[in-house]
C-alpha cells in the first residue's frame, strides 16, 4: 500500500470518529399519529357527517367543510365523544351547530361550528325534450350528480315512482323538478268507470261517469247514469273506484 493511500485512510477514520450516533435513529420520518384520546378535525366532521345523516334520513354523500378554523380540544384519555346539543330545523348548505365533546363522562368544552355542508345525490335529467303530459318513464331519462342542497326540489334517481306525468315541457339536460312533475290522473272528467261499492262482505259493481279528474289514493266526484245523482268514491286503479259503507 502506498504512503498516500494510507494517510487517505486514517484522515478518513478521523472524519467518522467524530460524527454522533444516536441509537436508533432513522432517517425515515415516523408516521403522523394523533395522540391517544384525542380527536382529529377529520374526525370531528366524519361524526358531525354521520349524526346529520341519520338525523335528517338523507340519502347521498354528505361532506361537511368548516368555514372557521377550529382548535381541537387538550388531549383526553380515552374515547372522545361528538354531541350535537341542537339539530337544526332543516339540512342546509350553510349551518351553524353548537357542539359538545366529551370524554369517560367528562366535558371538554362546547364550541359552536360553521359549517359548509353539500350532499350528492343522483337526480334524473331528461335525455331528450320532454312533452308536457308525458308520462314519468325512468327509462328515458339519465342521471346527474349534484348538490341538492344548493339544487333544491330536484327529482332523486332513487325515486321510481311511475304515476306521474309531466306538467310541462323540460327541454334535453335540464335536470327535473318536482314542479315538472304531477300525479297521473287515473280518471278522467267525463270518463265512465267502474265503481265497486263495498258493504262488509258484499260487493255491487255498477257503471258512473267521473266528473273530475283524480289520481290513485284521491276523492273524486262521480255521477250516477241512472239516476244522475253525484257522489264521491276513492279512486283505486285506472278507471277504477270505490265506496264502501
């Protein structure tokens, strides 16, 4: 071995002698865990989130923002639990909830919360132009994800409910509404049906002219062809309706 390569070599050892070692030590940053008994802002609204959900029976994908910044409390030990001290009336885009946290019984603190709230829902929107008095057919319409809170009356995916008809034209990719929409009228003014009139076990069918227009679960006025007397019976199905004693 050379006398160069020999000095390079003890210089080199000198170096390492004196940088410190800390053992254990890794280079690799630790994972960002909250603390035990804590609670995250993440976890907050995902609580909030759920008590909203079934509060109000939603359906569609509930996310909460807060509008305000928002210091989680100290930690505690053990589980720390949510509580909405009050509901409001109703679910909105913007909300302002007084909230509790609490811990194996003991409070944290109460803390009112701004929220920005948006829930997402399929709602149907006419593929093609629609003609007023069409029927309701699911069949020819598509869907559209949106915010029914801020696109409010709007006809959910989820709803296929086929007695309706359209009380007025909609032109192809407007989203529907349920002002779009009426009740199916299963008699007609001026129609003849059948009309079963019911007393315990007995049951008498005869023939009366509808002297108004009535969908399924309605009271219409009818008209008797003999003796051309008015009365009321409850409509059951197409051109069908009822009294019973």
């Amino acid at each position: 071995m050379s006398p160069r390569t020999t000095i390079s070599l003890l210089l080199a050892a000198a170096l390492c002698a004196l940088v410190p070692v800390v053992p254990g030590q890794s280079t690799i940053p630790a994972a960002d865990t909250p603390a035990p008994g804590g609670i995250t802002q993440e976890q907050l609204l995902a609580d909030l989130s759920r008590q909203l959900s079934d509060h109000f029976q939603t359906r569609g994908d509930l996310q909460l923002e807060l509008l305000r910044s928002w210091a989680p409390p100290a930690a505690a030990t053990g589980f720390v639990e949510v509580v909405i001290l009050d509901f409001p009336a109703r679910l909105t885009s913007s909300l302002l909830l007084q909230v509790r946290l609490q811990s194996g019984g003991q409070a944290l603190g109460t803390f009112p919360l701004m929220l920005k709230a948006q829930l997402s829902q399929d709602v149907w929107v006419a593929r093609a132009p629609v003609e007023r008095g069409s029927n309701f057919d699911p069949n020819q319409l598509d869907t559209r994800r949106v915010d029914v809170l801020q696109q409010r009356d709007t006809v959910s995916a989820d709803s296929t409910e086929i007695d309706y008809t359209f009380a007025c034209s909609v032109p192809a990719g407007r989203v529907l509404a349920w002002r779009d929409l009426t009740r199916r009228s299963l008699i007609r003014k001026g129609q003849i049906v059948e009309v079963s009139a019911i007393d315990g076990t007995m049951t008498i069918t005869t023939k009366a002219m509808a002297m108004e227009n009535g969908a399924a679960g309605d009271t219409v006025k009818l008209r008797n062809l003999e003796s051309k007397k008015d009365f009321s019976a409850l409509v059951v199905a197409e051109a069908r309706a009822q009294v019973r004693f």
